[in-house]
C-alpha cells in the first residue's frame, strides 16, 4: 500500500506550469491576432478621410498577435 501512495516524476515530463503557460500565451496572441485582423477590415472600410495609420495599424497588430501566437505555441 505504501507504493500506491508515492509519486515518482518522470524526468522527461517535468511537472512544471510552464506548458500551461506557453498555451496561454499563444491564446492570447491568437486573440491578438483577431482583433488585428478585425481592426484592419474596419479601418479599411471607414467613408471618412483615411490616413496611412488606419492602412498601418491593424496589420501591425495582427502580425504582433501572430509572433506571439507563434512563440506561444512553440514555433520559434
């Protein structure tokens, strides 16, 4: 019975949170990346007068969400 009871770690998976953290982060760059994607058909289909920020802002966002998408999930 005693056996039962002990928890022996398995060296190559480590019982850390970093994994769980890492998944985070990309959930959280992928959410980025939306909002990027969404934030630059907006800007683009505004009538009024059209500055090169609104044709610059979403897509920076949007590939700012997908490199931390893509670290997160362990890309790069």
């Amino acid at each position: 019975m005693r056996l039962a009871a002990t928890w022996t770690p398995n060296p190559n998976h480590p019982a850390t949170w970093g994994g769980f953290f890492w998944a985070l982060l990309g959930i959280a760059g992928c959410l980025i990346a939306v909002v990027g994607a969404a934030l630059t058909v907006t800007l683009w289909r505004v009538s009024d007068q059209k500055k090169w920020g609104n044709y610059v802002l979403g897509p920076v966002i949007l590939a700012i969400g997908l490199v931390i998408a893509g670290r997160g999930f362990g890309l790069w």
